[in-house]
C-alpha cells in the first residue's frame, strides 16, 4: 500500500472488518480509503494507493455504489469518474441501515408472514409456526421502532443515543410509581 502509517493502519482494519460485515475485504478498504480521502478519488488512484488491480476496484466501486456508500463526481475537464463517501457520519450510518433492512430484515419479514398463513399439518408445524409467531412479532416491533428512529433529526438522534441508560433509570422509576399507584388502588378498593 502506498498511504501514511495512520491511513494504512484504518484501511487494513475495515478491510479486515468487511468480511465480518458481509463484504469482502478489498471493498472495505475501498471505502475506508475514500472515507478519509480529502478529495475525491478515481480508480487508478485506488488501485495506485491500495496496490490491487484495476478490475477489482471497478467491482468493489459497484458494489459500494449498489449499497449508496460511494457518491459519483466528476471534475471540470476530467473524463474520469471520481468516489467518495457522504461527508455526514448520521448519513452514512442512515444508508447502511436502510440498506441492510432491505437486504436481511424486509426479506425475513416476508418469508415469516408468508410461512404464518399456512395451515399447520402437524404439532410440529404448530409449535414451530408459534416460534416463528414470536419472531415475527419481535422483528417487526424491531422495524417499527426503526422507522421511529429513522425519521428524527440528526440532533435528536444524537441526544437519544447520549441517553443511554438513563432511558433505563427512567423505566425504572416509571415502573416503581406505576407499582406504588397499582397498590395504593388495591389497598383503597379493599378499605
């Protein structure tokens, strides 16, 4: 690889990261490189960069281009097509969710509802068909509270991540006083 220590340092840890996330190694690397280039880059600069042919960078470019990771540029007087990553973290975060949603959750989400409206054979089948009830239920709860999320602003998102466990302190203390008016209603109906 031809890039500073540091630079070098990132793009090998996301390469190495990619196939834990579902992609292979060389298109992690391709988008660390672009996510900390100042400038957009083209492919020859990659493949100079990275040290990988040509073939392979065209490949992974369409690949992050599939997951709208990689925003297409064009200069002035240039006939190359240039890459680079959103500049707003949020935003990237926002696309990789959405875009695994659609490929992992959505998909799952359909084969369940339509494996629910089956008619169970068996004991079996209805035992497993009461699992993936559970599941079902589980995901699109899950799904439900992602388009919750999904639609806050940038800052409110922050905030709420900054929260943390203090959603679960105040659970907490929702659920101590719910309790205590459960037993003083209890106490009074038997007065």
């Amino acid at each position: 690889m031809n890039l500073p220590p540091l630079v070098q340092s990132f793009v090998l840890h996301f390469g190495e990261m990619g196939s834990r996330w579902g992609i292979n190694r060389t298109v992690g690397q391709i988008y660390a490189l672009l996510f900390v280039s100042p400038a957009p880059l083209c492919a020859d600069e990659i493949v100079e960069a990275l040290g990988i042919s040509r073939s392979n960078v065209s490949m992974s470019l369409r690949e992050l281009q599939t997951w709208n990771l990689v925003l297409l540029r064009h200069k002035p007087d240039d006939r190359r097509d240039f890459f680079t990553t959103p500049d707003d973290v949020w935003q990237i975060l926002r696309t990789l969710a959405e875009e695994r949603k659609k490929r992992e959750v959505d998909p799952t989400l359909s084969m369940l509802r339509e494996t629910l409206m089956q008619q169970p054979a068996s004991d079996a089948e209805r035992y497993a068909q009461g699992r993936m009830n559970e599941m079902y239920g589980l995901i699109e709860r899950l799904t439900n509270w992602y388009d919750d999320v999904r639609q806050l602003e940038t800052e409110r998102l922050a905030t709420l991540l900054l929260l943390g466990s203090k959603v679960t302190k105040l659970l907490e203390t929702k659920d101590r006083v719910v309790s205590l008016g459960r037993r003083r209603s209890k106490t009074a109906k038997e007065d």
